[in-house]
C-alpha cells in the first residue's frame, strides 16, 4: 500500500500521472502485487510447517523422556528402592503434562499448517486465473486502442467536397443526357414532317397526272394540254425536292 501511494506520489511529481493511469500499467501493477503477496505468503506456510515440524521434534522427545522416566522407575522399584522409583514418577508426571500440552499444540500446528497448504493452493489458483484474466484484459485494451484508431481515422476523412463535386457530376451528366435526347427527339421529328411532306406532294403529283391522263382519255383534254400538265406538275414536284433537299442539309450542318 505505501509502495503504490508512493509511487503515486512520485508520478505526480513528475508529471506522469497520466502513464500511471495507463490500464495496462494498472493491471501490471496488480499482477506484480499479488506475485509478492504470494511469495509472503509462501514463506509464511513454510514458517507454519517448520514450527509443526519442530512441535513434532518435541512431542518425539518428550514421549521417548516419559519413557525413559517410566523405565527407570520400573528398575528402581525391582531393586527395592522405592523411594527412587516415586522421585522418577514424579518426574514423569511433569513430563506427562508437558506432553499433553505439547500434542495439544501439535495438533493446532499441525490443523494450521493444513489451512495454510490450502490456502496457498488456492492463492495459486487465483493468481493464475487473474494472470488469465490479465492477458484477455490487455487483448481487448488492444481492440479498443485499434477501434479509437479507426474512429479517429474514419473522423479525419472528410468526404463531404468530394460529395458534393460527385453530384454536381452526376447532375451535369443528367442534364447533358437529356439534352442530348431532345435534340435527337427534334431532329427525328423535323426529318420525319419534311419526309411526309415531300411522299404528299409526290402523291399529289401523281394524283394529278392520273387525272390528266384520264381527262385526255375522256376527249376532255387534249394530249398535249396533260403531257404539258404532266410535265409543269412533275417539274414544280422536282424543284420543291429539291428545295427541301438543301434545307435539310443545311439544317443539318447547323446541328
């Protein structure tokens, strides 16, 4: 906790709070945390098992001292010294005492020293899960550093003049496109009335020269009079041809 809040103190000294605040740096920083209180708590199990291994020493000891006591009590009352042999119970049932509150500390040694096997075992546990947990927190600070890389390069591309250049294109394309087929429309239509207007007159024409021909042959009108017809109709038939002719190129050179 004073290691952090002085390393806290010292970025903001130096101006580089802003690096300490870093989410990468942040979960580093917990990792490393837990690495040392893991290591703590190693060397605090290893502490716990040494003192059930030494309580255990001691209870061996002092089981094999009981022992002993009692054995040379036994000799000493078969030798007849009795009083030898009180002295050496006596002993022996100090001994006895001390025995049951050492087995009494070995077993709580030897419970605390079980909680603490487990308790590292999960400790292990959970510093590999947040190591886990780490690495798919760092990932996704990866995406998210790509996505706002992405944003900011989507933000900075304006596409708006382009836009509007395309469409005023688009637009001058229509218009031209338009254009262009009512010119086509016109000249198709102007064609067409001046075609129509030279297959009437040579209808006309030969209506009337039919009619002629059919007036001679009547006796109504004499053979030169329809030949002379015939011939002024044909004429004026083949001027206005023309005429039309060359208006129509000329109105076609003008397009």
């Amino acid at each position: 906790m004073f290691r952090r809040f002085f390393r806290y103190l010292r970025a903001l000294i130096m101006g580089k709070l802003d690096e300490l605040e870093n989410p990468q740096v942040i979960i580093d920083e917990a990792i490393r945390e837990m690495k040392e209180t893991q290591i703590k708590n190693r060397e605090r199990a290893v502490q716990a098992i040494t003192q059930k291994n030494n309580l255990q020493g001691l209870v061996a000891q002092e089981e094999r001292e009981v022992r002993n006591l009692e054995s040379k009590a036994e000799l000493a009352l078969k030798q007849g010294n009795r009083e030898l042999a009180r002295s050496l119970l006596r002993q022996k049932a100090l001994h006895d005492r001390t025995l049951e509150q050492m087995r009494v500390s070995l077993k709580q040694a030897e419970e605390t020293a079980q909680a603490v096997k487990v308790a590292i075992q999960r400790d292990e546990e959970r510093v590999r899960q947040k190591h886990a947990e780490a690495l798919a927190l760092k990932t996704q600070m990866k995406q998210a550093e790509i996505q706002i890389t992405i944003n900011k390069a989507l933000d900075d591309f304006q596409m708006g003049n382009v836009n509007q250049s395309w469409d005023r294109a688009e637009e001058r394309i229509k218009t031209m496109q338009s254009e262009a087929a009512a010119r086509a429309e016109v000249a198709s239509t102007s064609m067409g009335s001046r075609i129509a207007a030279l297959e009437d007159q040579q209808a006309d024409a030969e209506s009337d020269r039919m009619l002629e021909e059919l007036e001679a042959k009547l006796g109504m009108r004499t053979s030169t009079e329809a030949a002379s017809v015939t011939t002024t109709a044909a004429a004026d038939s083949e001027d206005s041809v023309d005429k039309q002719l060359q208006e129509l190129e000329q109105r076609i050179q003008r397009q």
